[in-house]
C-alpha cells in the first residue's frame, strides 16, 4: 500500500526487484513528473485514487535512492 504515512513522508509501494529500498520516502525526495517533450500535448498528471479515505497516486520514475546496509 502507497501513502501519506507522517506529515512530510510517503510510504511507496515498490517492485519486486526494488525490496531491499526502503519504502519510506520524505516529501523533498518526491517531485512530479516531468512534462512531456511533445510539442503542444500536455501529459496531466495520473489523478489520485481514494483508499480508506486517503489520496494515493502512482509513482512514475524514482529518480535517487539510498541502501540501507
């Protein structure tokens, strides 16, 4: 399950290759997707969906991460 966890983090729901990442994630390590390099199409941002009266979106890329060891 993705989401909101504590007021600055997101608990990320990852692949299965991406398990020994730490799912955890805080708020400046997340950012939008980039718009697309498409001249005149605009790609919106995937809508939320609702779960247990919580906002959840899809994460598209992660651009950073660290190994906890």
């Amino acid at each position: 399950m993705s989401g909101k966890v504590k007021t600055y983090s997101y608990l990320i729901k990852l692949l299965e290759h991406l398990r020994t990442i730490h799912p955890m994630f805080h708020i400046s390590q997340l950012e939008l997707a980039p718009l697309s390099n498409i001249p005149n199409y605009n790609n919106p941002p995937s809508s939320p969906i609702e779960v247990n009266r919580d906002l959840k979106f899809e994460v598209a890329q992660i651009l950073d991460s660290k190994w906890d060891q």
